[in-house]
C-alpha cells in the first residue's frame, strides 16, 4: 500500500484506547484531527511526549489528537500503555493497533509520526512534531503550526518533514 499524501482522505478506524473506550475519526466531528503512531518504549517518543501532551491540552475542544501504538514488541503492551499513559498523565487517546490494520493503512515508518487531518479529514501535514526531539524549546514547532494554520482556514507553512525516530515494529 503506498504512502499517504497531502490531500489524501483519512483511513478510519477504531481502536481500543487504555481508558476501555473504542475511539475513532467521528470522536471529532468538525475538527481537525492528528492521529500520532507512537509507542512505549522508543526514546524519541519518550523525548517527544511531554509536548504531545501539552499539545492536546492546548488544542482540547478545537482539535484532536490519538496516539497509536501498532508496534509488535514486548514493551509495548497493553499494560504497558495503560502504566505510561497513568504515569505521564496522558490527556489524548492512547490507542492500541494489535492487528496492526491502521498502521497497514496509514503505512508509518517511525515512531512517532505525525497525520494532521483536517476537519474533512484531508491530511494536511506529514511528519514529525517538531524540528527537535532533543530540545523543544529550540524547535520548530511544525504540528502546532500546522493545527493553528488548518485551525484559521490556512494552509499549514509546512506540509511534510521526514519523520525521526524508531522504526516501526512489524510482526513478521
């Protein structure tokens, strides 16, 4: 299956999330939504939650963001989700993609990694949060860019960056 693209439709689905509900695209309806394909164990996911977190505070109720885990890796259970999303104080849906189905259709390569859709739920960015896992305070800031943009009716500045961090972990 190829690559998403800027302008492609957002795949559905509906995932199971650490907090026993089933959540899905239409838990958003009119807004713009980031769908994040994320883990537990990777270290720049570790370096990049925090400011996930933030993110989804400070867009709640005018924009979404899911966090996916489709890896197929001990580190990434279920218990394991449900520990890190309690001890980091998660505010986003942390999703769980046992079958791996959403990854096949949004066809990531790292964690994490960004879909920005808007509320037609075209993908409007591409990529990673922002420019530097290391240092937030330094970094461009490309999602919240990209959500403020979508938010006034805009074309984000940027549209697609290379994801950075862990690959994803395929069953084999």
């Amino acid at each position: 299956m190829p690559r998403l693209r800027p302008g492609d439709p957002a795949p559905p689905f509906q995932l199971p999330g650490v907090d026993g509900e089933i959540h899905s695209l239409d838990d958003y309806p009119g807004q713009p939504v980031a769908v994040v394909f994320t883990c537990v164990h990777c270290p720049y996911v570790i370096a990049w939650e925090d400011r996930l977190n933030a993110i989804a505070r400070d867009y709640e109720g005018r924009a979404g963001l899911v966090c996916v885990n489709s890896n197929d890796h001990i580190g990434d259970s279920i218990d394991r989700m449900t520990e890190r999303a309690r001890d980091k104080a998660f505010v986003f849906p942390f999703l769980r993609d046992e079958s791996q189905t959403v990854a096949e259709a949004y066809q990531p390569a790292r964690t994490p990694e960004v879909f920005l859709f808007d509320a037609s739920r075209r993908l409007v960015y591409h990529g990673s949060p922002d420019s530097n896992y290391q240092d937030g305070d330094g970094a461009q800031p490309y999602l919240r860019q990209a959500l403020d943009a979508v938010l006034a009716g805009e074309t984000p500045p940027v549209v697609e960056t290379p994801p950075v961090g862990c690959t994803l972990k395929w069953r084999s």
